[in-house]
C-alpha cells in the first residue's frame, strides 16, 4: 500500500473540519491524518489514490497542497 505524504495549509483542527467532508469523498478517515505539529501541516494518507484528486479535494475546501517526495 502507497504512502503519500502533502505540504498544505491548514492550520488547525477548524482547518481539518472543513477539509474532512471533500477528503472522506475520496479516501476513507480511517487512511489519513494531519500532523499540525509539523511547520508544513503534512497530510498522510495510506492507500492507491491519485494526488492530483487529493489536492483537488484540498482545494475545493480552500485550501493549498502539494505532494512533497
């Protein structure tokens, strides 16, 4: 199974509120989380999805990523 691993711009667990409906349309909750911790807000997700729809997702809440390698 695929890890992929995205810098974006949330900020909070507001932020991963308004996200969470766009990327359950996608991936299942239980394969991806948020570390806030971290200075990039790195979105992990666990499976075969496409970036290019979860960046799409990211966007459509308002929100900015990008795969980091």
């Amino acid at each position: 199974m695929e890890i992929h691993k995205f810098k974006t711009t949330a900020k909070c667990q507001g932020c991963v509120a308004k996200i969470r409906p766009f990327l359950n349309q996608i991936v299942p909750e239980n394969q991806w989380i948020f570390d806030l911790s971290d200075p990039d807000r790195i979105l992990t997700i666990q499976g075969d999805y496409s970036d290019e729809k979860i960046i799409q997702a990211l966007q459509k809440a308002g929100f900015k990523a990008e795969m980091l390698k």
